[in-house]
C-alpha cells in the first residue's frame, strides 16, 4: 500500500466527515430540510470502494454525499444542493438524496431502496455493447438485498453476462429493524454467490475494501462478467436525522465506534509509516475550512427562480415533428 | 399492411439508421414477439439488440433506463399495459423524475411500448386501459396510437426524441389492415381531424376512434347534423388547441374512452377544454366510457361494461335529442 | 351442413342487387322455397327463396347494401330442427353497419328546470339579440332549456310569415342570409320567392333507386351504333273497336310484322345471335317519372283484346312497383309511345339487350309520324326499310285489320 493512497483515504473520508457533521449542524439550524442520510461510521466503505473502483459509472442509494466527494464532485455544489439553491449540483431540485453529476460518471442518489440496481446492470449493458470494458459499481444496503429488484438484477447481469460490481453494505439495519429479523441469513453475499463471485470484507477497514474492490474491478472488466462484495459496515448516526435511533442499545453502538474507520485507518497509516501526524493536522484543518467555504458558498448562493420550477420535466431543444 | 407491421416498420427503420437504438422485453427476441410486432428483428439485428429480456418487468424498465443513461436509444416492449403495474416504481418515480430531479443533468431517451384495451374475454387482470395513470405523471410523454400513420411516424418520433415515452397501442388494432398516409413533416403532439363536421365534436383514440367512425353515419343520420371526430394522437401534451376550435365550431363535445368513466382520461380533456370553451356550448358534454367495474370475462358482460359503436351511437343520440340537436 | 345464399341473377340485366330487406331475422328458421329477402334489381323488388330448409345463420349483407351477382350474401344452417335451440353468433362488432334501438321518449320526466335556463352559447346569443329568456319561457315560445337554434328561431320567426318559412325549409335556405340580404321587418313568400329567382338557387330533389338504375342502362344504350328511319303511318282508318287503343293496334302490327323480319327477333351476345320465334315487345311505361319496360309475350299469338288486357295488368303492376322477373324479361323490340303528349315525332333511345325501338308520335290529320331506331350491328338499311315498309302497308291492308278486330278473347285470359 502507497502513501498517497493512504493520504488519499484520509483526505476524503475526513471530508466526509466533517462535512456531514456540518451538514446535520445545519439541518437543526433549519438551512436543510427534508430527509438527511448520514453515513458517518461507513466511510471506509464509500471513500475505499469508489477509489479501489477507479474510471467508471457509479449508482448508489439515498445516503451518498461521501461516495459523490470521492467521485470528484467539489463539496460546495453538494452542499449547495442540500441548501436548495440553484447553484447545487441538481439545481437545487433534488436535495441530499438525489445528487447527479454525468461528468464524474456519478448517476445518483436513488431514494427507493433498490431501485437502481437494475439501472447499472443497464448502463453496464450500454457501455459493452458500445465497446467500452468499464465496470459499473452499484452500492446498497442489507435491506435492498431482501427486494425484487435486487434478485431480478442479478439474475440479469449474470445471465447477459455485463460488467458490474454489486456492493452490499450491511451495517445491519434497514432504518430500524436489523436484517435477522427480515432476512433467513445474515451473511449476505450468498444470495449472490450461486449467480457471480461473491465475498465478504470488513468493511471498517479501507485497505480490505479498497483490495477487494480493485481486484473484483479488474476481474469484471477482464471477464465482462458481474461480481458481488459485501462489506460489513455500521452506521454510528440514525437512519435519517428524523430517526430516534433508539432500537439500538448503547453497548452496541460503543463496540461499534471503537472500530471507527478513520480512527482505524490513522492507527494503521501511523504504524505502517504512511501517514504523519502533521499531514494529518493539516488535513484537519484543510478540510474545515473547505467545509466552512462550502457552508458559506450554499447560503450566498440563490435560490433558483420560479421559471426552473418548469424547466427540466422535458427536453427543451428537441423539435416536435417527425418525417 | 396491418397495423403491427407499421410499428415494426418503424422500429426496423430508426434500427437500421441509428445503431444505439436496442429493443428489450419478453419474447421479443428468438420468438418474435406475442404480437408479432417486433418479427423478423431479431434475425436482423441479433441479441444483443433485439434483447429477450426475464419476465421481470421492474427490470425491463430499471435496465432500459440504464441503458439510456449509458447512451443508448432503448424500446422496451412491456407485454400488455397490465404489467406495466409491477414496473410502476421504475415508470414513475425514476424514468419520470431522473431527469428533473438531476436539473437536467440526465437524458433518458426511451420508449416503453405497449399495448392495452379490452381485447376478448381475457378477464380483469389482461384487459384494462390505464391512460390516465400514465397521463398524471410529469415526466412523461404519452402518445396513443391509434391507425398505422400513428403508429409508424408516432413510434419513430418516440424513438428519436429525448424525452422518455409511454406509447399505447390497442390488443385488437394489430391485425387491422390500414395504411400509412405519407406525411412530410408528422406533429406527434397535435390532435388529427379524423372527419370534418359542424354539430358536434366527438374526441377518441385507439380502438374508440374506429367504434366512434362506425356509429357516426347513425349519429349522424338520426340527428340530422354531422361530427367532427378527432383523433387525439398524444395524451400528455393534451392539444386543447385543436379541440377547443372544434368545439368553437361545433358547440357540442362528445369524449369517448375505453377506461372506466370515474377518474379517467376523459375528465382530463374535459376539464382543461370547458376552460377555454364553456361560454360557447350549447349542450353539456358528454363523457362516454367503460362501467366503473373490472372488465368481466364473460363476453356479454365484458362487451357490456365497455362503449361500443352501438352503444356510442345510442348515448350520443339521445344526449342530442335531450338537448336540442 | 352450411348453405350459402348468394345474390341470385334475377334479370338478364341485373350485374348488381340491391338488399330492399330481410324477411328473416339471424336465428329465425326458414322453410323450403320460403321467401327469405326482398331484392331490388334494376328493373324491380323482387322476393327471393331459400332453397333449402334451416336456420338463417348470418346474415352477411346488410339492408341497403348493393353487391355483384354471386356474391354470398347469407348462410342458412342446415339439418337443424325447427324447434332446437340456436344461438345467435356474436359478428356484430365486425359489421361495419350498426343497428340500435333508441326510445322514442328520451326526455327525462320528473325533472322540471326553472325558467331561464339555457345553454351558455343560447344566452350568449339572446344578450347580442336583446331576448328575455326567462319571459319567453313563461310564455311558452321558448322550450326549456333553451338552445342556441331555439334563440334564433324565435328571433327570426318575427321576420317572416308562416308560408315564407315553409319555402325557406323547402329549399334549406339560411334565415340569416336572407334577413340579411332582404333587411324588411316582415318577410313574405313573395319575398323569399324573389330571393330564390335572384340567386337562382335551385331545390335539390333526391334521384330514386330505380330512376338511377335506369340512367345506368341508358349510359350503356349510347354505346350502340344506331340508325334511324322515319315514317309516317295512316292511323285514321283503323277499325273502331272498344277499348282498344292505338297503342294495342301498333303493339299487335309491329309483332305481326316481327314474324316476318326475324332480325327484329334476335339477342346479340358475345359472338352469337339468339332468334327468337315469338314477337315479344317491351312497352315504355312512365310512373311518377320513373320508366318501367314491361313485356308483352308472343304478341303474334294473342288477339287484340288478350294485349289490351295484359297491357292494363302490367301497367297496374308497374304502378304498385311489383312487377316479376317475367314481367320484364326476353323482349327483342320496343315501343315507345308520346303520342297523347301531342308530339309530332321523337327518336328513342334504344333499351340494352334490344336490336330495336319505335317511337311514336300523335295522330294529326288521321297519320301517325313513327321513328324507328336499329342496332345497326344486328339488323342492316336494307333489312329495316323492307320491315317498316311491311309494317307501314299493314295500317293500309283493310281485310288484315278487319280480321285482327274480329278475334274473340282468349277463354283463359277472360277467367283470369
């Protein structure tokens, strides 16, 4: 492992971080509404899959600011869109669950559990039958693995045999019941494993992520053909800040932050001689000063006008007749 | 030439010019389609652009948007509109928003064909009309078609454009034989004047719009007047503009669908026209359409629960008889 | 078994029949030979039978429709007894005519709207023309509700007088144009006749079934290469007898003299002439401005009386529009006669399917102007100058017309 991936995963998990942490400050100040996921604890997952993934498309569900950091999208623009304002990377029109930028191949932001997954297997579709290898990653949650969608979509890709990399997090919760209660097993890439390689990560350790990624990235652009991870994960904050939280007990979560991944990955960076204390301070202040900018950027910016309230339901260039 | 060999006419056509336009759906591919429309396209294009798809619905929509996000022109054929239902997640709240909800960030150049109506005794579960559901959703352009000119330049525009489209066609249109009438320049958008008339105007698509042309003689007879009958060609946009100087002309609006009267298409065309029009009628309008009921499978029940030329004739003749045709 | 009916070949003419109307109903059984349709060919309403016995199962041509001989017009089940069950088959939504039944009384009782309502267009209009609605309605001139064309009913009708509405409904005039056009207080039928002369307007008068059918044949009868001849023939000096006309004496003399000359005999078909042994003569019979050709059988067997018979049953018959088959069918010559319309001399247009026609004019001063028109591919100048020369010597041959009058009735025709 190289020091600037090291310094890498902590730069974005960091920013993750903070950025969420600011981002829920603002909520409580009333400056953001409607739902807002937080993915504080599941950082290693999100930051260690995109950047073990590398070039590609990524679809991925409703709690996505830190994958859409790590994809490249500038922190203002998504703080922006949180914001509502017409300066946000969806113009204000999508909000926190709904951040879509083509330019990093970063296609949302999907707020139905599951949705989605068949869309990947479709752009994967796409992009092979164009005569582009790119793997697509799709990333959900235990709770999807339950749905239709899911198991249509792998049967799907498994069977016209196109280049996508399925990404479980379990972190053990669909809101607020545990994936026991709802799912015959828990150890989740074996619904998968008859159809596709299928594996299993911890998914609080970024080098194990980031390894499993990478290889499964090379193995479905070499063979065109679909693989499963599942990274075992946990969530320190509520499903959505309008979540109590309160199904889980405080020894739990107490286990659960003391594998907390960035703390982790400073223990292991530090030890392993790839990180230094210093890098480490300046990326702590580095990234609360972008966040502040981000903050400040989002409530200078305006809102959009009325007009865009009609704009974007169709194509407006496309020409009304046919010969 | 029948009316499923227009839109496969159209679809070998917009295959042939642009290599991103792929067609996915049950039984489309090796089989050649339920309803034959898409025969002879698989051994033309191959599997991987005629794709034979699992029957998951949910799926066909969900990897057809993919497709389209990953820069494809995809078409894909749901069955009949009843299992439209199982993709409704995919037709609504993605295919429909994506494009807004990422400000215009993403295009979603598809098309989900697909036939519905009452067809013969195949009972409540494989005969409805659901024109409505489609025509409520923002997103989502609808069009109807309803003879082989419809159906050949409507699908081929469907395809072309970059707005996502439910295009409807009807079970028991698809061995009718009818030709395409050339046109140089075809508005998907704008009702067509089936038949001019000066008395009243009578708006249908799909199989009503040939019910409604066979009872008009009788109407026509009976009343001593004539109709206009449009063809209303696109659901969403509605072309209140066409209907609206029609029924300056006439005074009198009929609307004849196939769904059932409570909350169907038919008050939609109804309520925006009376917006325009209400000072210039001479009659209340008249709404025609299927019984608030399931679609039985017997047939006397079934062709009892929908309008038929008979029954259309009848209910407009006494309708202009109570009010002073 | 099926048995397919098809549209019969009722008239050596008839290319097409028109469906007047079905006797039967679908699933109504049918007898042996029972009449089962009315057909209306180009020369009459005719019924026709079922050959065979059985259900009528569909019914595939509908009333009013015209098809070609031959085509298959209905199918009667056979081998079913009278009293099974039938079902009738549901075809209804593939006709492409539709019949309904609607109640006469479609005006819902019980419900009585207040005066003053209207349609938005009928009040829209009765403001432009300053009518109360309301006080209309309580007089009863305005019906409840009102509609656009009862506002200008009412506002025209104080324009005109009964009998110039009348007019105006009779040639489908616009009430407006003519308020417009005429701008009096009160308008007239002179008004409204001057009007009509002005702007030539012409009263549309629908062309009957059987008058169209005949304009068919005359189109083909132009096609003929025809000649004419024409003579004059001394009619004063016939015999007196009762109630024969002079008509019945050119009928009798004309097929006396056919006997004679069998070219005025004869059928052309394709490549073939058919010669007929008897004179059988088509008379031009007009009914209301409708022509009828009935025909009058072997005129060189029957007597003066017996034709004048025949000829007064088949005009009756003409009259009431049933006229058989028989009736119309196998002349070779015609007559027509407008001698009671006292005119001097005429050319008739030739009948298909005959080789000749005479017409005739009035008597004046005891002589009768005859035109005769041949089908010059049957019958040559020669042939037709030495047969009207015959016929002409006959109105001259006083023992030959003083026989012809003595000829009693024929027994059998007396009885009937």
């Amino acid at each position: 492992m190289n020091k600037s991936y090291a310094e890498q995963f902590y730069y974005l998990m960091k920013l993750g971080r903070v950025f969420e942490l600011r981002a829920k400050e603002e909520y409580m100040k009333g400056n953001i509404g409607g739902f807002l996921h937080l993915a504080i604890g599941e950082e290693a997952v999100h930051v260690g899959s995109v950047l073990g993934f590398g070039k590609g498309d990524v679809f991925v569900h409703y709690r996505e600011h830190v994958y859409a950091l790590a994809k490249g999208i500038e922190p203002k623009y998504i703080m922006a869109e949180l914001f509502g304002k017409i300066t946000g990377v969806s113009k204000g029109k999508g909000g926190s669950m709904h951040l879509y930028d083509p330019k990093f191949n970063f296609y949302g932001g999907n707020a139905i559990v599951g949705a989605y997954i068949p869309h990947a297997v479709g752009t994967a579709f796409a992009r092979k039958y164009m005569g582009d290898t790119t793997g697509v990653l799709v990333a959900f949650g235990d709770g999807a693995t339950n749905s239709g969608n899911f198991f249509e979509s792998i049967n799907t890709a498994s069977k016209w045999e196109v280049p996508v990399l399925f990404l479980c997090e379990n972190n053990y919760y669909a809101i607020g019941t545990r994936i026991d209660r709802v799912s015959p097993f828990v150890d989740l890439y074996k619904k998968a494993k008859d159809y596709m390689p299928a594996k299993q990560v911890d998914g609080m350790n970024i080098f194990e992520v980031f390894d499993a990624v990478k290889k499964a990235k090379e193995y479905i652009e070499s063979e065109g053909k679909p693989y499963f991870i599942e990274a075992l994960t946990y969530r320190y904050e509520p499903h959505s800040i309008t979540d109590t939280g309160d199904y889980r007990s405080p020894r739990e979560l107490k286990i659960a932050k003391e594998k907390d991944p960035i703390e982790n990955l400073k223990a292991i960076a530090l030890r392993e001689g790839l990180l230094t204390e210093d890098y480490i301070k300046f990326v702590d202040d580095k990234v609360k000063q972008i966040v502040e900018d981000a903050v400040e950027f989002a409530i200078s910016s305006p809102e959009p006008p009325l007009e865009e309230l009609y704009k974007d339901v169709f194509c407006e260039v496309c020409i009304d007749v046919v010969s | 030439m029948l009316y499923r060999e227009a839109l496969n006419k159209a679809l070998d056509e917009m295959m042939s010019r642009d290599s991103s336009v792929v067609l996915l759906g049950e039984d489309i591919g090796f089989y050649g389609g339920n309803y034959k429309v898409t025969e002879g396209l698989y051994a033309r294009y191959g599997e991987k652009r005629v794709i034979d798809t699992p029957i998951a619905e949910n799926t066909i929509v969900g990897t057809a948007i993919g497709m389209a996000i990953g820069g494809l022109r995809p078409v894909a054929e749901i069955m009949t509109v009843n299992f439209s239902l199982i993709a409704f997640d995919q037709i609504v709240n993605q295919l429909a928003k994506i494009r807004y909800m990422s400000g215009g960030k993403i295009t979603l150049p598809m098309v989900i064909r697909m036939p519905q109506g009452v067809a013969k005794q195949l009972a409540a579960q494989h005969s409805q009309s659901l024109e409505r559901l489609f025509a409520s959703i923002p997103g989502l352009r609808v069009l109807v078609a309803s003879d082989a000119t419809t159906a050949y330049y409507g699908l081929k525009f469907a395809i072309s454009t970059d707005d996502p489209v439910i295009f409807l066609e009807h079970l028991l249109l698809y061995p009718e034989k009818m030709e395409i009438e050339e046109e140089k320049h075809f508005s998907p958008y704008r009702a067509r004047i089936k038949k001019e008339g000066e008395g009243i105007t009578i708006i249908s698509y799909l199989k009503m719009l040939h019910d409604t042309l066979k009872a008009v003689p009788t109407i026509e007879k009976e009343l001593d007047t004539t109709c206009e009958v449009i063809d209303l060609c696109s659901i969403n946009p509605l072309d209140v503009e066409t209907i609206s100087k029609s029924v300056k002309k006439t005074k009198r609006l009929v609307v004849i669908t196939e769904e059932p009267k409570t909350g169907s298409y038919a008050n939609e065309i109804l309520n925006k026209v009376l917006e325009e029009v209400f000072y210039e009628l001479d009659a209340p309008p008249l709404k025609i359409g299927a019984e608030d009921v399931p679609t039985p499978y017997n047939r006397t029940l079934e062709l009892a629960s929908i309008p038929t030329p008979e029954k259309i004739a009848k209910q407009i003749i006494i309708w202009g008889r109570k009010h002073g045709i | 078994m099926e048995y397919k009916i098809t549209m019969p070949q009722l008239t050596d003419t008839m290319e097409t029949g028109k469906i007047v109307r079905w006797l039967k109903k679908e699933g109504d059984f049918v007898e042996e030979n029972e009449p089962i349709l009315e057909v209306e060919t180009d020369k009459a309403v005719m019924e026709v039978p079922s050959f065979r016995s059985g259900v009528l199962k569909e019914i595939l041509v509908e009333e009013g429709e015209e098809v070609p001989v031959g085509t298959q017009i209905a199918i009667v089940q056979t081998e079913i007894e009278k009293k099974e069950e039938t079902t009738p088959k549901e075809t209804k939504e593939e006709k492409e005519e539709i019949t309904i039944s609607i109640p006469q009384e479609s005006q819902e009782e019980g419900q009585k709207l207040p005066e003053g309502t209207a349609s938005p267009s009928a009040k829209r209009l009765a403001r432009e023309l300053g009518i109360d609605i309301k006080i209309y309605q309580e007089k009863g001139l305005l019906p409840i509700p009102a509609h656009e064309k009862d506002i200008k009913e009412l506002f025209y009708k104080n324009f005109f007088d009964k009998d110039a509405l009348e007019l105006i409904k009779r040639y489908s005039l616009s009430l407006e144009e003519i308020v417009k056009h005429l701008k009096k207080e009160k308008i007239t039928k002179k008004d409204v006749l001057e009007f009509i002369q002005e702007n030539n307007i012409p009263q549309i008068l629908p062309i009957s079934d059987i008058q169209l059918k005949v304009i068919e044949n005359l189109k083909k009868s132009t096609s003929i290469p025809v000649f004419h001849i024409y003579e004059q023939i001394k009619t004063g000096n016939l015999p007196k007898v009762e109630d024969i006309t002079l008509t019945v004496w050119i009928i009798k003399i004309l097929g006396d003299t056919m006997q004679n000359h069998y070219r005025t005999r004869v059928k052309l078909e394709e490549n073939i002439y058919k010669i007929y042994p008897n004179s059988n003569i088509c008379i031009a019979v007009a009914i209301e401005e409708e022509l009828f050709m009935p025909v009058i059988k072997k005129v060189n067997k029957k007597t003066l009386r017996e034709i004048a018979l025949e000829l007064k049953i088949l005009k009756e018959k003409a009259q009431s529009k049933r006229l058989s088959l028989d009736d119309i069918t196998g002349s070779t010559f015609s007559i027509s006669n407008l001698g009671m319309f006292d005119i001097l001399s005429f050319d008739a247009i030739i009948p298909p399917q005959r080789v000749g026609i005479v017409a005739i004019g009035t008597q004046k001063r005891g002589k009768t102007k005859v035109t005769f028109s041949f089908d010059h591919r049957v019958i040559n100048g020669r042939e037709a100058a030495l047969f009207v020369d015959e016929f002409k010597k006959r109105f001259t041959d006083t023992d030959y017309l003083n026989n012809l009058k003595e000829e009693p009735l024929n027994k059998d025709l007396s009885q009937s």
